[in-house]
C-alpha cells in the first residue's frame, strides 16, 4: 500500500466544430442501419471531442483520455487496426480476433490514451450500433460491447468519467524528476469553478 498522497491534476475537455461536407459524405455512406442514427446524428453537430486533457501540474502529458475522431480521419484512423495496419496486431494477438476479421463492418472512432488500445463501432450485422474497446491486453471479455449503442455510450461517459476512464484503463502520465512517466488512475473529479480549466 502507497503512502503517497493524491495527485490533484486539472483537465479541459476540447470539443470539435461543424463537420464538413466530405466527412458528412462519409458518415452517410457507412451509417446505413438503423442502429447507427445517433452516431451519424452526433457527428453531424459535432465532430469529435478530447476528454480529459491535463493541463496542471506542468509535469503532466497533455494527452486526452479519450480523442474521439474527426468523421474526415475516421477511415484512415480505422485503417491503422486492419490488414498490415500499425496497430493490427492488437486485434490479431487476442481473442478479438474472432469479432473484427469476420464479414461485419465495423469503424475504430475514439483513441484511448494515445493508443493503441481504441472505442470502435459495428456499421454491419448482430452488433450494428454496439460500442467495443479494442486493448492489447484486454482485463475484461472484450468480445462484449461496453455499451449497445452510441447515446448510452455517451451517457455512460458523463454520468462518472472518472469509472469509464478506469474501465478502459486510461491513465494521466505524469513526469517525475527523474524523467520517467507515472500513470495515475482517476479516482473522482473534483469541481471548482474558481480553478476549473476550460
């Protein structure tokens, strides 16, 4: 057991702005089934998010915890977990194999802590609509959506970041004196309107 007392970090949230036609073009042309109208929906008033950003103490990483995907970048960032894609193999090495190399479409939308693990969605079959996380080293039955559609994936997310962002093990890395990252786990978010970051 640690004797070191909580790291109190402040985050900022980056919301995207208006998609533009060529990623509406896109969205339009994957979102076919009736499951998929909240993602195309979102998308449609808002292009992708950062969450949790740490932007204090100075020594953290200012990576989001979750970079959900501009509709533009959507295939080229999915193309990254298919065929020789740089991340593949974190899809190939486990038993996620079996869910993304058969004939459903799916889409890798949202990067989890800088990658590589990632959220993704089915465009096609039984899972149309569900929600997956895609990690190399899965701690729960990934092969089992985290949520069964897009808005209550959502809700999940805002009703306690702190326990989504555990679940899909996204950390805050920190650099100590010694030049090495320190991963700490979001335990609660405070709120101060007098500090919050915007």
């Amino acid at each position: 057991m640690s004797d070191e007392l909580p790291l109190k970090v402040l985050v900022r949230n980056k919301l995207g702005g208006q998609i533009d036609k060529k990623g509406k073009k896109y969205l339009e042309s994957i979102c076919k089934e009736t499951g998929l109208k909240e993602f195309n929906d979102f998308y449609s008033s808002l292009d992708g998010f950062e969450l949790c950003i740490p932007v204090y103490p100075p020594s953290c990483t200012p990576n989001p915890g979750i970079k959900m995907i501009t509709a533009n970048n959507l295939q080229k960032f999915t193309d990254q977990y298919t065929g020789k894609g740089k991340w593949a193999w974190t899809i190939d090495l486990n038993k996620s194999k079996t869910l993304y190399r058969g004939n459903n479409k799916w889409v890798a939308f949202a990067e989890v802590d800088g990658g590589p693990s990632c959220l993704t969605i089915f465009l096609t079959g039984e899972n149309a609509g569900c929600i997956y996380l895609v990690s190399p080293q899965p701690h729960f039955n990934i092969l089992k959506p985290i949520s069964k559609s897009f808005s209550l994936f959502l809700e999940r997310v805002v009703k306690d970041p702190a326990a989504f962002l555990r679940l899909i093990r996204s950390y805050v890395s920190v650099r100590r004196s010694d030049g090495q990252n320190y991963g700490y786990v979001p335990m609660s978010y405070l709120t101060d309107s007098n500090k919050s970051a915007q």
